[in-house]
C-alpha cells in the first residue's frame, strides 16, 4: 500500500504550472481535437457557395413590357392601276407618280386642241350655213364678205374646216389617251431604279466558226 501511495503525489505538491494545466482541463471537459478549425471553416465556406451560387436556385428574371409604338405610317404600295384611274382626270396619275412636272405639258396640250376644235368648228358652220342658204335662196349670197365667192367656193371652204375640226378631235382624244399610257407606264416603273455605274464598253474578241476562231469587236454593256 505504502508502494502504491508512493505513485501518487499529493494535489498539495504540485506545482503553480500543472495546478494551472490540470484547472485548464476541467473547465474544457474534453481535450480538442486537432484540425476541428479547418474542418469548420471548410463547411461555412461549401455552405455559403450553395446559398449564393447555387444554380438550381430561383433567379429573378425581369420581363420587359412591350412597347405600344403609335402613329406608325406604313407606306402605301405604289398601284399602276390607281395611276390609270386616277389619270382619267388629266394629269391625276402623273401627280400621283410624282410626275407633277407633266401637268402643264397636259394642259398645255389640251389647251391648243380646244382652241383649234373651236377654231375649226365655227367657221365650219359658218360656211355651211352660207352653203345651205345660198341653195335654198336661188345662189344669194348671205355673207357680205363672202358675196364675191362662189357658191362652189363655199362649199369647199365648209369640207376643208369641216376636216380639220375631225383631226383636232381626233388629235384631243389621242392626248388624252397618251395621257392614260404614259401615266400606266410610269407607273409600273415607279420602283424601276437606274444604276448611275452604267458602262459600254467596246473591245476585240474571239469567236468560234466551223473554220476555226476568227477575231471579231465585242461590246458589253455593264449596269
């Protein structure tokens, strides 16, 4: 027994750095265990990217409304047909395929044949009421100008005005169709654009016959 007590010190005789180690001890309850920062450290940081940077996570997506765009003009698609009716007043189908310029040409036109048909038409019945009185009346003449005339005269006088009073009808009527042509064809060229690289050219070529290849001028034309 007296051995075995030998083993043992007393609390008594320790010294001031055990009594503080032995004190250190009893207030943990447990020894550590080593690397149980690291490990600690390691969870928060595989915690945190799962929170934040997960990506099955639920993202805010924000949808933009539509914006309502108002007083939007689309151009009309220009119609040769609308230039044909339209031109059936004079000059309507030029003005409408931005060939205002055509107008007084039109007008002027239509102009000269109104006053050639007036013209023309005035004396042709003048000649042939003179014509028509002088046969029922015995030869009397009725104009005093005209009383030197010959009936015969007068009469030709009357076919000859009565002929160009047709032309001029004739002629008013073929401008008025012109009228209708040229403002279908413009038309239908509206949207016709010309190149302005247009380009003739003129140079020696070589072409095949049954005797062989023989030289000959070539012309292209680029546009």
């Amino acid at each position: 027994m007296k051995g075995s007590e030998k083993g043992v010190r007393p609390e008594g005789d320790l010294n001031t750095a055990e009594i503080n180690q032995l004190a250190a001890k009893k207030r943990s309850g447990r020894t550590s265990v080593p690397g149980s920062a690291f490990v600690l450290s390691l969870l928060s940081f595989l915690f945190f990217q799962f929170l934040f940077f997960n990506p099955t996570r639920t993202q805010r997506v924000e949808v933009q409304e539509p914006v309502e765009v108002k007083n939007v003009v689309v151009p009309e698609e220009h119609s040769a047909t609308k230039a044909l009716l339209w031109s059936l007043i004079p000059g309507g189908g030029q003005i409408y395929n931005g060939q205002a310029w055509k107008v007084p040409i039109i007008y002027g036109a239509f102009a000269g044949m109104g006053y050639g048909i007036h013209y023309y038409y005035t004396r042709m019945v003048k000649f042939k009421d003179e014509y028509l009185y002088r046969v029922n009346h015995n030869g009397t003449p009725n104009l005093a100008d005209y009383a030197n005339y010959p009936t015969s005269n007068i009469y030709n006088l009357y076919n000859s005005y009565n002929r160009n009073f047709q032309l001029m009808v004739i002629i008013t009527v073929g401008v008025y169709a012109l009228n209708l042509v040229d403002a279908y064809v413009s038309g239908h060229l509206y949207d016709f654009r010309i190149d302005d690289d247009i380009s003739l050219a003129v140079a020696p070529t070589v072409q095949a016959s049954p005797y062989g290849f023989q030289p000959s001028l070539g012309v292209t034309l680029n546009f």
